[in-house]
C-alpha cells in the first residue's frame, strides 16, 4: 500500500472539493481500489502505485484547471477521467521551437522559416490567413496549432471545416451516407490528427463534440466560442461562404484560414472568396497573413519541382492573356468608325 498527500494551496475547498465533497466521491467512484480521503486541505491517496500516480496525475490536472478557471465542476471531472486527460509527456514543452508532441512521442515542431513566421502569425493575431502551393504544411501546422491550443486548454474546443468542391467526381456517385461521402475530403485533416493524438483519445473527443470535423456548409447558424478554428482549402469559397464563415466568430476563438489560389475548383465564372476576403481584411488590425512559397514545400523533393514548373506556366498564361488584352484594346482603338454597325 502507498500513500501520497496532496497539499491544496489558495483553492477555495468549496470551488475545487464541490458541495459535500461531490468531486471526491467522485473521482473514488472511478478508483474504487484505492482509497481518497478529504481533510481539511489535504487528500490523502492510498493504493497500489500505477493507480496512485494516475490518481496523482488528475488531481495536478484539475488544480491547474482551478487555477484557470477558478471551480472545478462535475462536468470537468467527468472531462478528465473519461478523456484521461494529456500526461505531462503530451503537454507543450518551454522550448519555443516545439508546437507539440505527436501521438508517438515525435516532436511537430516549423521546418521552415515561413512556417514558423505561420506559427507567430497564429499566436500574435486572431485571424490568420495560411497562403501557399500544396506541400508546405498549411494544414499540419495548422492543426498542430489547434492540437496545442486544446492540450493547454486555451480552448475547449476544435473545429476543422472545408469546402466540399466537387472535382472532377460528383458526391452523388459515391457510396454511403453524407458523412461516408464527405470524409474523404476530409482525410487530410484526420491523418494530421491521428499524427498528434492517439487515436482512442481523438475517438472520444469526436463523440463528445470536442473535435469537431464538418464540411463549411454546416458552419451556418452558429457562433463559434472559446474554440480553434480552422478552414482548410479556402479557395473554394464564395465570396458568401467565406462572410458567412468569418461572421461565425464569437469571444476567446482563434481563427485560420488556408488556401492555394493556384487550385481553385469553383466555376470558370465564380469569384474565390478567398481572394476577396484577402483584399478586404489584408491591413486589417489583428488579422495576420502569412504567404509560402515553394522553398516551404516538405513532401518529395519532386512536389518542389512540380510547384514550380506549374507556377512558370501560370505566369506564362497569365502575361499572354494580359498581352492579348493589350493588343485587342489597341486593336479597337485603331478600329475606323462603322457609322452602320
């Protein structure tokens, strides 16, 4: 039998043990081999060790949590042993270059200069537009970001959208319900996830709503509060979508914004909400843009190599079409008049 005793320091008892020490009996509930004891501002643990330190772990987690934000709940009881809560392995280290720990131990952390002017541009603004050819890790960063935000419970929630644009396949012939036939568009997002929360975990959070993945069209109606939010492949926005989106945002939420204007789905005759909102909110105070190039691009040294043979070739087109402008309005300049036309 081991014993630990937990000393509570400038805690109301009332705030943090609940009304007739409810959080206890509790938390003893879910222990039933060991034994917590209240007295005065001590608890005492008595057990076995692999539980007592698990034990040991929930009460550092809810004390920080009273320190935030000044009463532990039932509800948050609940929240820390049904999610087990984040060891102190998978709490954000001091090291400035760490965005977070990943599911397996590895560090996430900028592995290029743009990259982390993104993550400054993150913590420094409350929305913040990702700009960049595919590779360079607007997403992963970006979710990493959001990953980090949850561990350290500056939000209490997640929320990852995008616009599900029909490319070259229409919805309708793929098999399954809408979630079956919206998830693959999604899969970018899961895989970044999976990378950074081990995946009972990342279950849970989805069940109970505190990850939410969803296409944008759900975002209607609803203001998002104390959450991360992100909208991946923002290109493919209206100009509504995108003030419909941006209008969501309630207190205490960070908001990102991705997207690649060199792969826009929409039709030929419909305007990128992206770019739009890039004009409006570009010099907007508390609204950070961070645009990647190339040189950012960390998959397959090839996928570089492609960004920018693709990249010469839109310059190509565009300087063509914008001389052929040129000589069709010098043509028409010259043009006699047609007193009959």
């Amino acid at each position: 039998m081991v014993e630990k005793v937990i000393t509570l320091e400038n805690i109301s008892l009332i705030d943090f043990l609940g009304t007739e020490n409810q959080n206890i009996k509790q938390l003893a509930a879910a222990f039933p081999s060991s034994k917590i004891i209240s007295r005065g501002n001590e608890i005492k643990i008595q057990g076995q060790t692999p539980e007592i330190t698990k034990i040991h772990e929930l009460f550092s987690s809810l004390i920080d949590h009273y320190h935030k934000f000044g009463k532990i709940t039932e509800n948050s009881v609940n929240r820390y042993l049904s999610a087990d809560a984040f060891t102190d392995e998978e709490v954000i280290a001091t090291s400035p270059d760490v965005i977070v720990y990943g599911s397996k131990g590895g560090i996430i952390k900028a592995r290029t200069p743009n990259q982390q002017k993104l993550i400054d541009a993150v913590e420094k603004n409350d929305l913040t537009f990702a700009l960049g050819p595919a590779g360079t890790g607007k997403t992963y960063v970006s979710v990493a970001m959001a990953v980090r935000a949850l561990k350290n419970k500056e939000v209490r929630k997640i929320i990852i959208s995008r616009p599900v644009v029909e490319a070259g396949e229409s919805l309708g012939f793929l098999p399954g319900d809408m979630k079956e036939k919206v998830d693959p568009y999604l899969r970018p997002i899961y895989d970044a996830l999976e990378d950074m929360i081990p995946i009972e975990k990342l279950k849970f959070y989805q069940e109970n709503k505190i990850i939410e993945i969803a296409p944008l069209a759900y975002m209607r109606g609803r203001t998002l509060n104390n959450a991360f939010v992100l909208l991946d492949e923002a290109q493919n926005t209206t100009p509504a979508q995108m003030k419909m989106f941006l209008t969501r945002m309630g207190p205490n939420a960070k908001v990102m914004v991705n997207g690649d204007w060199t792969q826009i789905d929409l039709p030929r005759n419909q305007r990128s909400g992206l770019m739009e909102a890039l004009n409006i909110l570009r010099n907007v105070k508390g609204v950070g843009v961070v645009e990647m190039t190339a040189d950012d691009v960390v998959r397959h040294r090839l996928v570089k190599e492609i960004v920018n043979a693709y990249t010469k070739l839109e310059e190509e087109r565009r300087a063509a079409k914008e001389e052929a402008l040129a000589e069709n309005g010098e043509a028409r300049e010259h043009r006699p008049f047609n007193r009959n036309r």
